[in-house]
C-alpha cells in the first residue's frame, strides 16, 4: 500500500482538526522573509531569546543569540518577517555539563565563535520594541553586552499575558505553541523566535484578537512598583498570597517583597500594607516603570 503523499495528509489533518474529539497539532515551519508593501502602515518588533553559563547577569555570559525581526501593524496583527540573526559566543571559560544539557550547547559547538557587536546593534536598532518570553532575564543580560537594548521598549510575552485566563495550560513556551496548534524541535534560540512569534500571532478565543494586541497593550500600560521593605517574617504568606514576590538583594535592588500593580490600584495597595502588614502610616517605596525601564537591572 503506498504511503500518502502530503495532500493526503493534510486532508487527513483538516478532516481530524474538524472534529471535537481530535487535536491537531502542526510542525512549525518557520515564516519566510516577506517584501513590505508599500502604502502599509507597520512597525517593526524584535523577538530575542539567549541562551547563558549561568543565572547572574553581573557575571555569567552570553553563548547564543537569537533574533526575529517582524513588522506588525497598530492593531497587533503580525504581517512579516524581515529577518533573523543567530549567533554562538565562546565564553571565557568552558561551559559546565549541567549548562551543556540544559541548553545542547557544547564546547565545540561554540569554540572560536565571537559576536559581532556591530551586527547585533544594526540588527536590533530598527525595533520599536523588543520581546522576549522571559524579559526579566533576557533584557538584563543583554543589556550588559550591548547599549542598544538599554533604551527600548520592552514586552515580556511570558508575564504580560495571562495565558490560563486565555485557556492556555500555563505560560510555558511549549505549552502555548501546542495551544496555538503547533509543535517544534527547537535546537537554537531562534527557533524558540519564530516559536514564540506564531504564538504572538495565534487569536485568542477570549479577545478575537491576535495574543500580540494585549502583550502590546499590556506592555504599554505604566505599572508601579511597590517595595514592602522590612516586613515580619510571619506575615511572608499573607504577602505571597497578595501576590507580592520576594528579591533577595542580590541584584542591587532591596531586599525586600514587592509587587506590581496598575495605577489605579495603587492606593489601595498602600492601604492593605498600612492595615495588614504595617500596621501604622507607612510611605513605602514606589516606582513608576514603562515598558522603556520594566525589566531592567538598571531600575
């Protein structure tokens, strides 16, 4: 019996994807670059994901870069990709076997590569904004290798989304590109980019809107910042509870909980603290952060 050929199969999978009982999940494919139309009116978006030694940005570093650059229109629907970057760095010292698992990157993989610091600027200066889907530890250490990415905006695509109040299973990357009907074998950081873009580019049920519209709305949105600085240790879970997380101080930030909220309910956090946890009138420290400082290590 001969095998079916791949119009077969695709009849079989939009016949299966039609019914409730089946779930059919697509191999990525990454999007080629398109020609912009003129006359359209687009911005333009950078998707980056890196691969590091080690979890601190003073001092671990860098081994792979990727980078998807998309245009996109006000609305948030993802029209194309211009283009991609993917590079190796060698590290000044050899990469661990616990880092080498985690990430299939070896030593041999990255012997004699460098960045070119050039290219990476030129590449990334034409964004609006960038997004990664961990920016807390992306942007930090990019940032620390290069200025470019100091004064951009930023979007975080792992917590600007609530994803399970969308219907997704949790934040994970993987998750949400089973979600959006697709699976892939990522072997490099810019197939986790063009992962993540079809995820940004996947409508939400619950919107009818790409998932790329909220991340942008979200991310332009300016939040506060607000630090529960010396708290009872008893009153750790009523804080967690609240929402509030925890840094140790080793980042130069304070030792201290903290939680982000909207504007708008920044007076009634400033309540709960002075009520439930201070119990006086107390001015904790605030932060205003936009999508040009959230992230950052340097705020």
């Amino acid at each position: 019996m001969p095998s079916p050929d791949q119009a077969d199969l695709a009849a079989m999978a939009e016949a299966l994807s039609r019914s409730p009982d089946y779930r059919v999940l697509r191999r990525l494919v990454a999007r080629a670059t398109y020609v912009p139309t003129a006359g359209l009116e687009v911005r333009t978006g950078i998707l980056l994901d890196c691969e590091t030694t080690g979890l601190d940005c003073a001092k671990d570093e860098i081994i792979e870069l990727g980078m998807v650059k998309f245009d996109y229109t006000p609305e948030g629907r993802i029209v194309g990709v211009r283009d991609t970057f993917s590079a190796f760095n060698e590290p000044s010292a050899p990469i661990t076997a616990e880092v080498a698992a985690l990430t299939g990157i070896t030593n041999e993989v990255v012997a004699g590569q460098k960045f070119d610091d050039a290219a990476v600027t030129a590449f990334a200066e034409s964004g609006v904004i960038t997004i990664a889907h961990n920016s807390s530890f992306d942007r930090r250490f990019v940032e620390r290798y290069w200025p470019v990415f100091e004064h951009k905006a930023w979007g975080c695509s792992m917590s600007e989304i609530d994803w399970r109040k969308h219907g997704f299973a949790g934040s994970q990357l993987g998750y949400l590109l089973h979600g959006a009907g697709y699976f892939h074998q990522a072997h490099r950081a810019v197939d986790d980019c063009h992962a993540l873009l079809e995820v940004l580019a996947f409508e939400l049920p619950t919107t009818g809107s790409p998932a790329l519209a909220l991340l942008l709305e979200t991310a332009r949105k300016p939040t506060m910042r607000i630090w529960a600085e010396q708290t009872a240790f008893e009153l750790k879970d009523s804080l967690k509870r609240r929402g509030y997380r925890w840094n140790d101080g080793s980042d130069g930030r304070p030792k201290s909980w903290f939680i982000d909220v909207d504007e708008t309910a920044l007076d009634d956090e400033i309540a709960f603290l002075r009520t439930e946890i201070y119990m006086q009138d107390v001015e904790p420290t605030v932060q205003r952060l936009t999508a040009f400082t959230r992230f950052s290590g340097r705020f």
